[in-house]
C-alpha cells in the first residue's frame, strides 16, 4: 500500500479528527454532547483510519484522546435501532471489534491519552493501546453488566491480560468505576500524569526517537508472549532483520563516535 500522509488536522468522520506533527499522530474522539460516545459509524470508521496511519511512513507513534472526556462508551441510544435483536447485536458488535482489533493490530506504538470518563467502549479502546497514560480525573469502567451484554472474548482476554483474572471479574461483575490511583494500582494504567498532555508529548516524542526496528520488534515479540507464542521461525527472522539494518548500523556507529543516534 502506498504510503497516505495524515498531514494536517482532518475529519475521518463527523467526530474524529486526525493530525500530526511530526513523526506523531494523533486521533481525537471529538463529540462533547455524548462525552465522545462512540456511535456505529464511529466504530465502522477506524480500521481505514488506522490503516491510514499504517500506511504513512513518517508516522511513527499513534496517540489516542478525547477532548475532555477520553470516551464514554458506545452510543447506546442507538442501541434499540441499530443493535436491535440477535442480527443486529452481532452487526453491531462486528463494527465494534473490528474497530478495537484495528487499533491492537497497528504496526505502530499506540499510546491512550485519558481524562475523564474512559467507560465501556472507550476502555475497550484504551486497552487496545500499547500504552495508557491518565490523567487525575480519569475514571474507568466497563460497564455491560449494567445492559444485559456478554463483553467480547478478544476485548475480556485484553482486560486479563493486563489487570489479571480476579480484577476483572471485579470490573466486569460490578460496573463500577474505578478512579485513577486504583487503575495505577491495579495495572490498567502505565502511568497517572500531573499534565497528560505534557507527559504524552513527552513519551510519544521518545518512542519516536528511538530505533524503530527494535520498536516494532519489541511490540510484535511481546504480542506473541501474550499469545502464548514461543521464539520461532518468526521471531528469529525479526533477530535477522534488526542485524542487517540501518538502524543496527547508526546505533553500532553513534556509540563508537559518542553522539546520540539518529534513527
């Protein structure tokens, strides 16, 4: 696929924005009526932007946020129309994953940049990022205990994956929220943040910085532990390949001449 500068500030629906600057993007769920809510079409729109961002070879770091709220979950006042019945849940549904696994798949680092609500469809969406940074009044849940829906078993295994079995039983048999030092605690967090924004230009600005064969490398081997994979064929072939690179090249040689590297 051809690369597809992200360029400036553009509208990929009615309600999410991306830009860039530099070798970081950055998609902004944008609909404070719904405290950005994640409406049907919403969901449908991001696997092409995501393969936007895939295709933009200058683009090196994807950050997720909200304006004010991070996400209040999906649009349920489509719920009783568009998610109607057995066929329409599982059509709903389908947009829902296939816009979370757009997200998780990225060939690229992804950083969840959260204040406020981050609630059902928006912590689905948080936890298909690489990383979570929060900010003090953040609150997370998820939240379908509270709408009679069984949460999916890709975005459940996300959630064990990362707070272990018996906080997310909590999580999800209770719907509550949680604040922010409790997600910190419990690991759903990377980390809470005195200023988000400053504190996720910052780790985003790094990650960029960085080699970005051993980036990708690192994100694919760690998806493969979590998988339950194994040092295979596929990952010897990504050993291959980070020894024959450019970037391999220039870290040997900045730290012979003492310079930092340029990647």
């Amino acid at each position: 696929m051809p690369s597809v500068p992200v360029g400036i500030v553009r509208r990929v629906s009615e309600f999410l924005e991306l830009s860039a600057a530099g070798p970081v993007a950055t998609l902004t769920i944008n609909r404070p009526a719904k405290r950005n809510a994640m409406s049907y079409e919403m969901w449908s729109a991001l696997p092409g932007l995501l393969a936007r961002v895939s295709a933009d070879e200058s683009i090196r770091v994807l950050v997720i946020r909200g304006g004010g709220h991070f996400c209040a979950g999906a649009d349920i006042s489509e719920f009783s129309s568009l998610r109607r019945g057995a066929d329409g849940a599982a059509r709903y549904g389908e947009a829902v994953h296939a816009g979370e696994r757009a997200i998780a798949q990225l060939d690229k680092p992804t950083i969840a940049a959260v204040s406020g609500f981050c609630v059902g469809g928006g912590c689905e969406i948080a936890l298909a990022c690489d990383i979570r940074v929060a900010a003090s009044d953040a609150r997370f849940g998820i939240t379908p205990a509270k709408l009679g829906i069984v949460y999916n078993f890709t975005s459940t295994k996300a959630l064990v994956d990362v707070v272990g079995p018996a906080w997310a039983k909590q999580i999800l048999f209770s719907a509550d929220l949680i604040d922010a030092s409790t997600a910190l605690r419990i690991g759903l967090v990377n980390e809470v943040a005195e200023s988000l924004d400053a504190r996720v230009r910052e780790l985003s600005e790094q990650i960029a910085g960085r080699a970005q064969v051993s980036v990708r490398g690192a994100k694919k081997i760690i998806g493969s532990v979590v998988d339950g994979g194994h040092e295979d064929d596929f990952v010897r072939a990504l050993y291959a390949e980070a020894a024959s690179s450019a970037d391999y090249a220039e870290g040997v040689s900045a730290f012979l001449e003492k310079r930092p590297p340029r990647f």
